[in-house]
C-alpha cells in the first residue's frame, strides 16, 4: 500500500457533473458543475442532461486537476460512478473514466452511488467525527429514500425504503405545485424558514420501515386546488406557510421512522446522507435527538449532500486499499442496489 494514493473520481449520473481527487482520505478538490438547462422543465430530462455532461466533463476534469495541484501521471487510479442514475448520463462518465484508465495504464474503480452518499462521511473533514460499525444512515435524495444498516464499509442492508416517490420528489413535486423552479428542495426549505407549520397533511401509513410520498404530493395538489378555488392569491399570500407545513409533515414522516428503525434494531449512531440531508429542518431535528434520545447522530457537511464527486473519491479510496478494481469489461448500471 503507498503512503499517498492520488485517485481522480467522476460523478455524472443525474444532472450534476462534478470530479474530484483525493489523497487517501483529504478531498484535494471537489468541482460540481450544475446544469441549469432543467430548471423550467420541473425536472430532468435526461437527453439534456447527458449532453450537457458530454460539453463539461473535460473543462470540470481539468480543473479538479489544477485546483489540486495535481498533473495526470501523479494519479493511481480513476474512478467513475456505475450506477444508479440515468443510463445517458453513467455512460458519459463511465466512457471517459474508462479510456483515461486505459490510456494511463492504472486501475479503474466503478462506484455505487448510493454506498457513495454514505461513506461521504469518512471524508477527513466531513464532519468532527466519522462514524464507527455498525450505524443506520437514512439516505435521502431525488431518486431514494432508505433506511440502511451499515456493518461495514461494504456491508449494508436495506431496512426500508420507498415504495413509490423519493423524499426529493415530494419536494420537487411540491415546488412544482407552487409554481417553484426545479431543484424544489432548497426553495421550499427557504420559505419555511419564515413560515409556521400552521396547515396539516395526514402522514402515510407504511408497514415496517418502508416510506411512501406519493399520497403527501396528491394531498398538497388537492388542498392548494381547493384553496385557489376560494382565492386565487392563496399561493402568493401563504408561500411560507405552506412550505413550513410540508416541511414539517416530511421531516415528521422521517423522524418517526428512524426513530423505530433505532428502537428495533439498539443502533444509536444515525447518519443522514443524500441531498435532502442538505434540509436545515432535518439535521435540526436529528441535531436535536443527540440530546433528546441520546444518540450520536451524523450530519455531513453541505458540499458532500447533494451529488458530488468527494463521495465517490472516498468510496473509491476504500476499494482501493481493499484491492476491489475493475477491469474495461465494467459497464453502467442504472438499477445498482445499495447493496451490490
Ligand atoms: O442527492 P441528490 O443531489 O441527487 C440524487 O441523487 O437524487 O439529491 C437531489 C434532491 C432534489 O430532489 C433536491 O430538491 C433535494 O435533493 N434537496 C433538498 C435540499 N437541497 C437539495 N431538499 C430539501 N431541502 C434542501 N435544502
Ligand atoms: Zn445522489
């Protein structure tokens, strides 16, 4: 094993093209270009989303390289998210970091995205603390919602998740209802900074550990179809109350269900991960649990929430240490499981 392994790693499968290198555990640089093509369409749409990663891979390669001081001979491997994602925009970072692993002669790395959300929190300065085996990680984002159990760096079981919409597609939704840009999330979050949880939405009620938000989003479209009926400003008059109502609805629904999955399973590490994690409503609440429960809960910094490449540099540099390389024959996987 070197004293320093150099890895660049590529992120590309939703609409964030972002690389980073890293020097064992201490991220170097971390460049995320976001694609601002899909704000009006309400969300993405992939054939965009893959051409805009084709024009910003290089350029966003270059500078991850420059910025850490680093030329392409000093690398010792490059990795690439496999999946999951848009199949489009894998194979854009899949094809690039697997030509630049040919042509340097060194090995190549293929990341699950999703074990990526969570080992984000070994980055050296992720938080104060790393987490120690076994915790839970609830990984929220646009495409998941998962209570995980992680026994090790590769070892991890799902003990819920979705069974319809992600968490991040509530809020997306949401916004859409409002009249909001795509990404929705920060937006909503926003507002209902300065708004009280005045109106209520009935919380889903899912067997075991599992989540469903596809009836929240129906709940918001009706109730908001109901009162613009009555006043056609309601939107506008009540922005901040809404969105401080959804806001605490959501971070309910999530709060009840980590709060049985540590019940059941005596686990009281819990981390949060994803780029709903980013939601000052839910790391307030699990900041909170630490006092009210007496757990040690995780909260990672803001640039490793949402997708970027540090998580999967990290990730990467597990494998590497643990000799898990790939060879050209890897190819993208749009459905990888948090646990393959
Ligand atoms: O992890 P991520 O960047 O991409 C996926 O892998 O899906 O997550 C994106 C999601 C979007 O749905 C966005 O609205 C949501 O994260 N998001 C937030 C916040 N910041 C981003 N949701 C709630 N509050 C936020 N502050
Ligand atoms: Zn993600």
């Amino acid at each position: 094993m070197l004293d320093k392994t150099y890895i660049l790693a590529i992120e590309s499968s939703c609409d964030d093209t972002s690389a980073s290198v890293i020097c064992n555990e201490q991220i170097l640089s971390n460049i995320v270009a976001n694609q601002e093509v899909h704000s009006k369409y309400g969300g993405v749409v992939p054939e965009l989303a893959s051409r805009a990663h084709q024009q910003n891979i290089l350029p966003v390669v270059e500078t991850a390289l420059k910025q850490a001081n680093i030329t392409k001979e000093q690398l010792n491997a490059i990795a690439f998210t496999q999946g999951p994602g848009l199949m489009g925009s894998l194979l854009v970072g899949t094809s690039f970091a697997k030509s630049l692993a040919l042509a340097l002669e060194i090995p190549l790395i293929g990341v699950n995205h999703m074990q990526a959300h969570i080992l984000a929190h070994f980055i050296d300065d992720a938080s104060e603390q790393k987490p120690t085996f076994p915790f839970l990680c609830l990984t929220i984002s646009g495409g998941h919602t998962q209570i995980v159990k992680i026994s090790n760096y590769f070892s991890m079981e799902i003990l819920g998740e979705t069974i319809d919409d992600a968490v991040g597609e509530a809020y997306d939704k949401t916004a859409k209802i409002l009249g909001l840009p795509y990404p929705g999330g920060p937006l909503i979050d926003k507002y209902a900074k300065t708004g009280k949880a005045v109106y209520t939405f009935s919380k889903p009620k899912v067997k075991e550990h599992h989540f469903s938000f596809s009836g929240l989003k129906t709940a918001i479209l009706y109730f908001i179809q109901k009162e613009v009926k009555e006043n056609p400003n309601f939107i506008e008059e009540n922005l901040e109350n809404i969105c401080a109502s959804v806001q605490n609805t959501i971070a309910e629904i999530l709060m009840d269900k980590i709060k049985k999955a540590v019940k059941e399973t005596g686990i009281k590490q819990v981390a949060i991960a994803g780029g709903v994690s980013a939601n000052s409503e839910i790391r307030k609440r699990l900041t909170d649990a630490q006092k009210h429960f007496g757990w040690k809960s995780y909260i990672p910094k803001f640039e490793y929430t949402t997708d970027n490449a540090a998580m999967i540099a990290v990730t990467a540099y597990q494998k590497y240490r643990l000799g898990l390389f790939d060879d050209q024959s890897i190819t993208a996987n749009p459905r990888l499981k948090v646990n393959s």
